[in-house]
C-alpha cells in the first residue's frame, strides 16, 4: 500500500461532511399559483438561506471549517432567476405579514406567543440575508468557496438518471452542460460531480475523465462490492481504471442521521414537521380559516407555511409546545455524539490503514432545516466542536484529501445508487417504466438531428440563427423530460400526476420542435413561448449530441480511403491495460499516426471504452468477444480472432481499404494469417515475449507448449519479423530456426518532453508530503510477477540498508505476487522502509520518477524494458539486470549499473554504490538521458518502421513535414523525423 512516511499529527483521521443540494425545474413563467413551485421557496427559507447564515457566522469567528456541498444546474438556475427572485421576495413578505398576524392571534397564549415572535424575527432577517447578496443565493456561495470554506461540486444538467439513458451522447450532453453551468456560475472548473442519486454504471468514469473531473461521491456498495476488493475497504477512496476517483458513503455516520428510527431528527425535542398552521387552523373556526386563507392556494389547497409550533414530544398523538433552548440542546449533544462516533471509527482504522482515513458523511442538503429544522443548528455545532473541542477528526474536502493523498486502489465498481436496495428499482418499475421508451426514442432523434446539423446551415425559411435556437430548445425538453425526479415521484406516489405531466409534456414539446426542424420550417412564435417557458441553461449546446459511432465506419473516415491503410491485430489496448503490450502498440501507433500514417488498432471491447473511436490519430476498433464465463484465456483467444475476422470482412465487404497487416504476439495468430492468405496482404509481426523466455527456458505441459508452437506459426508467416532487443532477436531466431534476414530489431520508444522538468534530488513539490528530508528513495515500477525479480530486491534491502541506513524501497505496480511480496517484506524485518504502493495512475508515477534517488528493476527475464527507458527520460539513476533488453539499453558503468540476474549480494552492492555516490550516479543519469534522446525518439523508430512498411507495400512516399503535437506536459514537440 501507499505509505506516508511523515510523523502523524494529532487528528487520526478526517471527515468530509457532503451536502447535496437539488431541486428539480419547477419554474412556471405563466402561473404563480403552482403547489410545485413552493418547494424553492421552502428550500431557500429553511434550507439555503439558513446555511449561508450558518456559514458566515462560522467565518464571522474564525472557525476553520470545510464542507462539500454539491448545486444542481437546475437549483442554480432557479436560484439566478430574476422571475424566481422576484416571486420568493414576495413569498417572504407573505411570510413576514403573516407571522405579524400569528403574534396579534395569540398575543394572550403564553406557551405559543413567543414561536410567533420568533418566526416574525426569523423572516425578517432571511429577508435582509437575501437582499444582501442581490436576492441571488448563488453569489454568497461562490464567495465562501473562494474563501476556502466549501468545495463545491457539479451534477448532471437536470439531473437525469444516468445509468438508464440509453445512448453516450445523451450522457456526454447531461454532463458538458452540467459543467458549463458550474463554469458560469463559479467562475472555475468543477473538481468533482455529484452524479444523480449516487448512481453509477460502468462507462461513465470514462465520460467524467475527458470532462476533466476528479472525483464522484459513490454509494457504499460501489466501493464495497468493487472488483478486485479494495485494500483500504471504505476507509479510503478508490480510483477506476480511468483515473477517477470515487469517495464511498460511509453506511455508519448516514444511519446515524438517516434512520427512521434511530436518526437525529427524530429526537422528541425536535420540531414537528407535520404540525404547519396551514393544515392545523380553520376546519371549524370560520374566523380561523379567514385568517389562514391567503396563505394558502387560490384553489384553496392547503400547504405548509413552514410556521409550526410543537415538538415530536413522543411516539403518541399527543404534541408539546416547541422549545428553542431544548432543541438547540439537543442538536449540540448530537453534533457531540456525532464527532465521538466518528473519532471511534478513525482511531480504530488509523491502527492499520497506511494514511489517514476519510469518513465520507453524505446527505440531501434539504433534510438540514427543511426536513429538520435543527440541521442548521447541528452542522454549526458539529463544525465549532470539530474545531475547538477536539482534535481526533478534522474536516476535509475530498479534492484536499486527493491533493494530500494522489495514490489510491484501483478496481471496478459496483454498479449502484444510493436509492432502495442500492438499484435502480426506484427509478425502474412498474409506476415508471413506461417512460424510458420514449425517452430512448427522444436520444435518438436528437442525436440524429444534432449529427446532421452538426455545421448548421439554415435556409430561407429557417434561418440559421433560427436553426440552432430550435435545436437548442429542442436539447433542453429532453434534458427536462430526463429528470429523475419524475421517474422518482412516480414511484413514491406523492404528486404522480405532476410528474407525469411534466414528462409528456416536455416530450411533446421536444417532438414538435425535432418535426419543425425535419420539414425545415420553424413555428417562431411556438419557440419562443418555450424560450420564456423554459429559459435555463443559456450555454447549453446541441452539438453535444453529435454522434460518437456512425451507423458506418467508412462514411465517417472519407480522409482515409485515398491512403494506405495499416491494420494492427492487438488483444489489448489502452485503456486496457494487462502487460506491457497494450502500451508498447499505442505508443508506435501514436507515433506512426504522427507520421501520416493509416493506422488502425483492431483490439477487444472494455468496460466503459466506445467501440470506436480516433485516439490521438490512431482508429481504434474495439471488438466484444462472446464466450462463456468459464472459458480460459487460451480458448478465450480463439472466440477473440473469430470477432476480428467477422469485422475486418465485413469492412472489406463495405469498401474498406486494408493494405497491410501488423500483428502483436501469438494471441491474433489466427485471425491475421485468414486475412493474410484472403486477401493477399503484407503480415508484420511483432513478437513481444516467448513462452519459452517467460518460463525461464522450460515449458511445462500442453498450454504451454501450444502456444510455443502459436509463436513459431506467426514468425512463419509474417513477411517480417520485429524484436525489440538484440537479445530478443537472438532468442527468436534461435527459438523458431528463422533466417537473421527476416528479423528487424525496433525498439520500443518513449517521448521525453517534459519529464526532467524537476530537479532530481528535490523532486515534485510533493516529495516532502510522502517522504523525509533524509529518505534516499529507489524505486520499482512493473507488473508483481516472479519474472520481474521484485522478490530479489526486497531481499537485498537488509544488505542496503546495512550500508545506506535511509534507504526506503517503493514498490509500484499490480499483480499476483503482491500478496507473497507484502509477506516476505514482513518476514525480512524490513517493512518499515518499504511500501507496496499498488496501482498508481501516469501523473502520480511521473511524480515519483521525479521524487526518486535511484530506479532499480531486477528482471530475471525482460524482452526490452521500458521501465528503464522511463527512469532515464527522468533523469535518474540506474540499476538494472544484466538480461534480455535491460541488457542492451544499460552500458555497465558508463549510464547505470548491471547486477547479475537473481543474485541478492550483486543487486544490493550495485544500489548502495548508487546511493552512496550521488555525483557519479547523476553523470550516469546524464549520459542515459542523451542515450534516450538519440536511440529511443518515437518518431525515429516510426520513420523505421514505415520504411519497412513501405517496402512491404511497394509503396513511395515524400518525406513528411514536421507534425506540431504536445508532450506529456502540454508543451509543443516536433515530430515527423529522426533526431
């Protein structure tokens, strides 16, 4: 696991207190008098505006508080409305005139005058509150973010349940106006987003990566049920395979609050909530119904007035008056409780856990005031004791806790929400099922339309102005009809038929604008009554919408019919990542991409990656394969090859161009010598590893010899033969009796730009979060396989450390010896100086690249090694094995040192030399970057391969110019020839 070295502070763990703060669009331009449209003004005066006024009071007295509050686009739209401004205004003096009223009522009422006069107080200082930030809630948020204060988080446009839209686009589109509201609104970028409802289906972390987002709040069962199952259970967050970061619901802290019958609001002393004058007076007193009438309905319907005068009392009938003192009591001694609970879980987690835990205490904004009167009450108390009282716990965002903590587990989530039984079944049943058919319909069509009108053109009856205003309407009825708050009314049976009228008629809507747009002629008239109805949302685009898949392939890549087509079979490719293959192929097909070159990857389907996509200019196919759940990775590799020849007939049959054929290892043997011998077409093949190296020369049993014999097949009957090491070369030739002719020794490239951007021994800013002053840092990055030889470095460390009593070893990376490897550092006695730190993403290991004294990989068989490479892009010094690639890359004493293979006493004399002399490692250093810089350029090794390619195809190309593309920072690099 991840390790900190620092000295723990006092606190022993943190707690991240989320609100989620949402209303659906209840905006009626055209009536005043809808039930609905209360529900805001409820919410803005028990709910928002107290908590602003909670917040500024804590910041009044310095109290350092922090706490995460998440705005849906359609509460802040409401909230920045002009119209709503002005109708909760009114509302409020209502209010005022009414608790004016309530004191003249009971002036002689000893027990309930005093809850009147309180009221009358209370509204009236909610007003001033409200006129003080210019009647627009928003901009009081925004300041207390920017004070630090609150971490405050997007959401899905109206937030639609996500899992059940039908297409990625209509995802994408919820997602990108979500963000572009946030933008507007808070003037940044979004770290996090609260997805609706908590809930998550696997795809939709890719969606959140290339928005930019960080982190999402799960629900427990996303974390809990995560495959593989997470180290740090729910103590800790848990990174995807997209490099999103996901905070699990703490299922302790919610019951505490949430329970029917066990939570907090529930306390006797607490207001009813049930017991509104606007329900209790005027059933037999004329003179009473009189004095409550114009605060209900014009249609006579009865409502809350949010003036109530009792407390829950006890589980009977029977109500006491409300006592402010009592309650207030009693919210302190629960914010008290609270913190204890919380302490009790840090303490015990902090025993073991190699970080600080986090306690992620998620909650609907509106259930602190609204729903609980007191919430307000309690979160101040809970802030001031957090701060002042105790010191076990301390508040925190999850984006600080990310900045404190970078490295996380990595696994895929459970498909879950934070709704009945942690489904979808609220949203999906029988009350609401009928809605998701037209729904999908609606996606459809608007994808249709927003593709066709992707370069909008208008006409003379429709102008082009006139054009993208109705499909911009048209977007935000299927955004509105999209609500989950529909689907969840249905379910719950409160007031069904709004719900349902609010659906149809933001389908109907939709529809009659997606058939104006198809006979191309615009009703202005109807498009603009819908503009006025439905105004949110101003930087809402249609085009995203456009679709990612065409029906067809071929239409949508006419630049590439007229080129030579090069077509590489790969079983992995980013983002699936198993060995080193998937990267060693997206890295030369990048760079040949570059170059101008045709390039496609034909590889297997992956969880939440599209079928198709161009990725950094490579065209990637990406094939589901149909097996049973038992079927084993050989067998498994059969039912891979069948789905490639199926597709790349099927583009051959549709006109396709496929000019040559590149094949990665023995896993595509089959599918690429079919379509060789079909179609008459050059086969390159690369051969990555053998068996026969990976098990150290012996191949044990049946499997293994099959797929010795699968290597040979493929080197038969390629036209070429690549390697990436002179030692690779000579096993292959040897190994398969093939002449030396045929075989190409290309290695593997790296691009260097950007990573020796900090200085060695001072590293990222971050080193001194994760190690100290006099730490000497060496550093493993790979795959936790015997073959890497991680065993031979942990057991050499007793020996370097006897001689470099600093050292600490980091160990990066995944696999089935993590387990043993975590044993024998414990059974070694060295366990204090070295860390497994698991799976990291690409920033935070360029971060330890930099952070690093020494890189160290003991391979007892390795092909090329691009770990090296890495380390000596970085700038840092080296130890490696004297085997296979490492061998060719590493010159023994001139730019890093070669241990013997499996040899403790080797390895470890050759790390302490490196430690204990850092200018003769830093000139080493030196040297391997220039050796980088000259031999292992992407670009010079594409312009190798495409000359092979050329002469296989017969083809002449002019030199190509120079590419302007970015590095791994951003920063412009020149590609298109050889340094």
């Amino acid at each position: 696991m991840y390790k900190r070295w620092k000295t723990k502070p006092e606190h022993k763990g943190y707690l991240a207190l989320v609100l989620h703060a949402h209303l659906p669009y209840i905006r009626h331009a055209d009536r005043d008098d809808v039930m609905e449209e209360r529900w805001f003004y409820e919410a803005m005066t028990e709910t928002y505006l107290p908590l602003i006024e909670v917040f500024d009071r804590l910041v009044r007295d310095g109290v350092d508080y922090r706490i995460t509050f998440s705005m849906t686009p359609t509460l802040l739209a409401l909230c920045a409305d002009p119209l709503m401004q002005q109708r909760y205004a009114a509302h409020l003096e209502k209010l005022i005139g009414l608790a004016d009223k309530e004191k003249a009522r009971l002036r002689n009422d000893d027990r309930l005058y005093p809850l009147a006069a309180m009221y009358a107080e209370r509204f009236r200082r909610l007003m001033e509150l409200y006129e003080s930030c210019g009647r627009n809630v928003v901009t009081a948020f925004r300041r207390l973010q920017d004070l630090g204060k609150l971490e405050i988080m997007t959401s899905a446009a109206t937030h639609g349940y996500l899992p059940l839209m039908k297409t990625e686009e209509a995802i994408r589109a919820q997602l990108r106006t979500g963000i572009r509201e946030y933008e507007r609104h808070f003037g940044r970028k979004p770290k996090g987003i609260w997805l609706p409802e908590c809930a998550y289906t696997p795809g939709i972390d890719r969606l959140l990566k290339m928005e930019g987002i960080l982190y999402f709040i799960g629900d427990t069962t996303a974390v809990e049920y995560a495959s593989p199952a997470p180290n740090r259970k729910l103590l800790a967050p848990l990174m995807t395979r997209y490099g999103v970061t996901v905070f699990p619901r703490d299922p302790e802290s919610s019951e505490q609050v949430w329970s029917a019958t066990d939570g907090y609001p529930g306390h006797f002393d607490y207001r009813e909530y049930y017991r509104d004058i606007g329900w209790d007076l005027g059933w037999n007193d004329l003179e009473e119904w009189e004095h409550i009438r114009p605060y209900v309905l014009p249609t006579h319907e009865r409502v809350n007035t949010g003036m109530k005068y009792y407390r829950i009392t006890g589980t009977g009938e029977h109500r006491e008056p409300y006592n402010p003192e009592w309650a207030r009591k009693a919210a302190a001694d629960q914010a008290d409780h609270f913190l204890r609970c919380r302490g009790r879980q840090a303490d015990t987690w902090s025993g073991w856990l190699d970080r600080r835990p986090i306690i992620v205490s998620p909650y609907d904004a509106e259930l602190f005031g609204h729903w609980w009167y007191e919430g307000p009450t309690w979160i101040e108390m809970l802030c001031r004791k957090t701060y002042h009282d105790q010191h076990n716990v301390r508040m925190i965002t999850p984006g600080e806790y990310l900045e404190t903590y970078p490295v996380s587990d990595t696994g895929s989530l459970n498909e879950s929400s934070w709704g009945r039984n942690h489904s979808t079944e609220v949203w999906l049943q029988g009350d609401n099922d009928w809605i998701y058919r037209h729904l999908h319909q609606a996606e459809d069509r608007m994808i249709g339309l927003a593709t066709r009108h992707s370069h909008p053109k208008g006409s003379g009856r429709m102008p082009t102005a006139m054009l993208k205003r109705a499909l911009n309407q048209a977007a935000r009825e299927l955004m509105l009809a999209q609500s989950s708050d529909w689907a969840f009314i249905m379910d719950s049976r409160t007031v069904v038929d709004y719900a349902v009228r609010r659906t149809k008629h933001h389908l109907g809507c939709f529809n009659r604008l997606c058939g104006m747009i198809e006979d191309g002629k615009i009703d202005e008239t109807f498009l603009i009554a819908l503009e006025h109805r439905n105004n949110c949302f101003p930087g809402l685009d249609y085009r995203d919408y456009v679709s990612v898949l065409p029906a067809s392939p071929i239409p949508l890549l006419p630049d590439i019919r007229d080129r030579p087509n090069t077509f590489m079979l790969a079983w992995e490719y980013p983002p699936k990542h198993v060995g080193g293959l998937s990267r060693a192929v997206a890295d030369l097909a990048e760079a040949l991409a570059a170059r101008g070159e045709a390039v496609h990857v034909v590889t297997t389907s992956f969880e939440g990656a599209p079928a198709f996509e161009i990725r950094n200019g490579v065209y990637v196919h990406r094939l589901p394969v149909l097996c049973s759940g038992d079927t084993d990775f050989y067998h498994w590799t059969f039912e891979m090859n069948l789905a490639m020849v199926d597709y790349l007939v099927s583009w051959k049959e549709n006109g396709g161009r496929i000019d040559l054929l590149h094949a990665h290892d023995w896993m595509v043997l089959h599918a690429a010598r079919e379509l060789r011998h079909s179609y008459g077409l050059p086969l390159v093949a690369t051969i990555h590893a053998t068996e026969w190296g990976r098990q150290q020369g012996k191949l044990h049993g049946e499997l293994q010899h099959r797929i010795h014999g699968l290597e040979w097949k493929l080197t038969y009957e390629a036209n070429r033969v690549f390697v990436c090491s002179r030692h690779m070369k000579e096993e292959v030739v040897r190994l398969f009796q093939l002449p030396e002719d045929k075989v190409d020794i290309i290695p593997n490239g790296i691009p260097v730009a950007g990573r020796d951007r900090a200085d060695g021994r001072s590293g990222w800013p971050n080193r001194s979060e994760w190690f100290d002053p006099g730490d000497r840092v060496i550093l493993y990055v790979g795959r936790l396989v015997y073959e890497k030889g991680v065993q031979v470095l942990i057991a050499a460390m007793p020996n370097v450390l006897a001689r470099v009593p600093g050292a600490r070893l980091v160990i990066v990376g995944a696999g089935p010896m993590r387990e043993s490897l975590e044993r024998q550092v414990a059974e070694s006695g060295v366990s204090h100086r070295v860390a497994c730190w698991g799976f990291i993403d690409d920033d935070t290991k360029s971060r330890l690249y930099a952070a690093a004294d020494l890189c160290v990989f003991p391979s007892l068989y390795e092909p090329f090694g691009i770990v090296a490479l890495e380390a000596m892009a970085s700038r840092k010094p080296l130890v490696v094995s004297d085997v296979g690639g490492l061998a060719d890359i590493v010159e023994h004493g001139t730019d890093g040192y070669k241990a013997l293979p499996g040899h403790v006493d080797s390895l470890a004399w050759h790390v302490s030399e490196q430690l204990l002399d850092p200018a003769r490692a830093a000139d080493m250093a030196a040297r391997a970057y220039e050796k980088v810089l000259t031999q292992y350029d992407p670009a010079a090794i594409a312009e190798q391969v495409q000359a092979h390619y050329d002469r296989l195809t017969d083809r002449k190309r002019p030199v190509p110019e120079p590419v302007s593309r970015t590095g791994l920072y951003g920063e412009p690099v020149q590609s298109g020839g050889s340094k």
